[in-house]
C-alpha cells in the first residue's frame, strides 16, 4: 500500500455520516466536544459507510488526546500509547493521539510517537480499517481513506496495507478471521497468502498468550461467534495454538441451540461452551490426565479465569461419560441425579453430542433439554428452618429430607401443591 491517503472522497448519495454518529450513544456529546484536529476513524467509520451501528466509537485528535478525552468525562489513559477510554452515555469512547508506530521486533508491542492522521491511517491492520471522518474544522464530515480503502469497503474485501502486517502484530491473524465472519467480507488474495506465510513461520508464537487470549474473548463476544471461531479454525489458527485444537461448528451449533433454551440464566455461558467445544479434540490422547493438563496449562496462559478454567475442562472432558448417565435417565427424579450436580453448559455439549452420535430421538439429548428448559429452574419453597421448626433435627437429616421433597416435586409426586405439600413429603421422607 502505498504512502499517503485519498482525500475528499465522495460519499455514497444521501451519505451524512455526521448526521449518523448524531444518532449514536455518545454521538452528540463528542462532536459538541471535537475540536480542529478531530476525526473519527477506523471500524467506527466503516460500520457508519454500511449502515451499521459502531460497537464502540474510535476517536483520533492530531496534537494529543487528552484535553478532548477530560472533556468528554473522566477516562482511563494509557500515556504509553498516547490512548484514553472514555465511557458516556452508555458508549465506549477510545480516544488517541495521532500516532506512528514501529515494531522492534515481531510480535512486540509497537513504539509510538505522535504523527498526522495521514501516517495514522497507514498503520492500522486492515484497508476497510483505514478511513476517517473529520468531526471538526475547516471542512466537517469530509471523508478521508488510505488508498483503496473504499474500494474494498464497496467490494466486501479484507486487505492488509502492508506485507509485514501479520508479522508485526500476529494478533491480526485472529482479527482477520473476526472481521471477516462479522462483515461477511472475503480475504482478499494476497493477504491470505502473507496470512498462510505468517503462520507457517510460526508468527503467533512471537506473541503473548495473554494478547492471544484477549483477541479469542473479543471473538467469543461477536454476534455470531461460531463464525468467528470457524474462520479462524479454518484459517489454521487453532493448531497454531496446539496441534489438537480443532473447532466443531455443527456440533456448536446442536449445543448452542439447547443451551438457548436456558437464556436469561446467568450461568449458561455461551462463551465457555464454545471454549469447552475447541478443546474437546485435545481430549483424546493416549494419555488423558496429560491431556487434561496441558489442557489447563493453556487456558492459563491465554487468562481465563480459574472458575471458567475448570468448568470448560470439565464439560469438554466428561462429555461422553455424562451422555452414557443422562441416556440412562427418564424420571426427572433421575435427570435431576445426573445434572444437578454438572454445568448447564457441560449438560448442553453433552446432550448435543448424543443428539449427533445417536440421533435426535436419544434420550440424553431430551434429558438435557427438559433439564435445561424447565428442571434445573424448579425449587422448593420450604427451607431448612421450616424443617427445624417442624421438629427436625439439625445435621445432614435436614439437607436429606429437602432432597427427598425435590425429587418428589420433579416427579409430580407430591399429592399436592405448594409449601405444606412440600413440607408433608420432607417428614414422610422415609
């Protein structure tokens, strides 16, 4: 790509990306703030040019960024960068100083110091990436591309603006494959070949598994992240990481569907189901509990939480064995001493793992689905203290008694409804 930027560029008829920000969280306070110098800039832009609402609102100021950011609220800064997050109105605000950037090496953080908008435009990942707006001075809402830039916008194509783009920041690797299953934009040929080239000289292990991680959350996070994980499963991406890791988009998508009928509930995570799917191929190896290790070693390293660590190695270790326990199971008495004690997410990737082995009328897919649909809601609405106050003894008795009741509410064997039909099958319990 060569130096320099397009300026003045036409806009598509009836175009006032101006007017569109206006309209945007945050919109109206920012170009109230935006002083000379200000611009609008990157996916932002890109998603306003498509008529789509920007995920987060990225802002450039040639001089320095931090008068407009203090005027815009109170934000997080990065001196290092030149970098400030503001949050406002409901949006995330990132605002930067102009810069130019130069990697020391591959895969290091680059050096910045301040530039022009032009030079900034230039060192950004991806053409459809590389567009501005001006938010003020002498010609607000003028359009401003590297060049090319909106030509691949128009055409739905994903360009690097330079050939060492993947080596100086591999991360781009797992953009491009984000980007591109977001968009629905191809990869254009030349960048997937210095992509192809970049993994096969093992770019990405020039890189923390730290940033790595962070760039797998954001694709966890996408609307379609099963696309998004595809993409970067079929770039090659996933092996790069460890040889084993593969992503199963069908059987995702079976567990994905039986987890959505437990929406609203917080634990049922789509991310860590997805995670658990990536990881399951790593499961059989000649040795498990090395597997399993290695398993844990990696999503260390890439900054999971321990709670997410274990539940994930949990639901992509046990899937089989959990299957086999809920093919055998069809009271709900019965479902309940599987489930209970498992994840929602390892009883979806369990159940939906025996709806693609077994087919769609096995009897562990339909026990996962009545458990996620409707059983690991039911509750008792008797405690431990209404069983104290009746006479019971307090030790392991009370816990046993309120299981007994349960299980006589999961399989409508109560004789009745409510807390003293409850409470009468607590003391009979034998």
């Amino acid at each position: 790509m060569s130096a320099g930027r397009e300026v003045g560029v036409d806009l598509p008829a009836g175009m006032d990306l101006l007017a569109r920000l206006r309209a945007q969280p945050g919109g109206e306070r920012l170009l109230a703030a935006a002083a000379p110098g200000t611009f609008l800039v990157g996916g932002a832009v890109r998603d306003l040019l498509l008529g789509r609402s920007p995920r987060e609102l990225d802002v450039v100021v040639e001089g320095g960024s931090s008068v407009l950011a203090h005027a815009l609220g109170t934000p997080v800064e990065h001196p290092r960068f030149g970098t400030a997050l503001v949050e406002l109105d409901g949006a995330r605000i990132d605002v930067a100083t102009a810069r130019r950037e130069r990697y020391p090496a591959p895969g290091a953080l680059p050096e910045v110091e301040p530039a022009t908008l032009d030079e900034d435009l230039l060192r950004r990942d991806f053409t459809v990436n590389a567009i501005a707006v001006a938010l003020d001075g002498e010609r607000p809402g003028e359009l401003l591309a590297a060049p090319g830039a909106l030509d691949d916008l128009r055409g739905g194509r994903l360009r690097v603006l330079h050939d060492a783009s993947f080596a100086d920041d591999p991360t781009r690797l797992l953009r491009l494959a984000r980007y591109a299953a977001r968009l629905g934009f191809e990869i254009e040929s030349h960048t997937a070949e210095l992509a192809g080239q970049a993994l096969a000289a093992d770019a990405l292990s020039t890189v923390s598994r730290a940033r790595i991680g962070a760039e797998l959350r954001l694709a966890l996070s996408e609307p379609d992240a099963i696309a998004a994980l595809a993409r970067m499963d079929n770039l090659g991406l996933f092996t790069a990481l460890h040889p084993r890791l593969r992503f199963d988009e069908r059987l995702a998508h079976a567990a994905l569907d039986l987890l959505s009928v437990a929406d609203g509930d917080t634990d049922a995570r789509l991310d860590l189901l997805l995670l658990a799917v990536m990881l399951r191929p790593m499961v059989f190896a000649p040795d498990d509990s090395i597997e399993e290790a290695v398993m844990y070693e990696l999503l260390d390293e890439l900054e999971f939480a321990a709670a997410d660590r274990a539940l994930v190695l949990r639901a992509a270790t046990c899937t089989e064995a959990l299957a086999d326990q809920l093919e055998e199971s069809e009271a709900p008495s019965q479902i309940y001493e599987t489930a209970s004690y498992e994840s929602l997410v390892g009883i979806a990737l369990a159940g939906a793992w025996a709806e693609l082995e077994w087919g769609d009328h096995s009897q562990a897919a339909s026990a996962a689905s009545q458990w996620l649909a409707e059983l690991h809601g039911i509750r008792l609405q008797i405690t431990g203290d209404d069983l104290l106050a009746a006479g019971v003894s307090q030790g392991p008795e009370v816990g046993r008694r309120l299981e007994a009741a349960l299980r006589a509410k999961l399989d409508g064997a109560l004789g009745g409804e409510g807390r003293e039909a409850e409470l009468r099958a607590a003391l009979e319990a034998v």
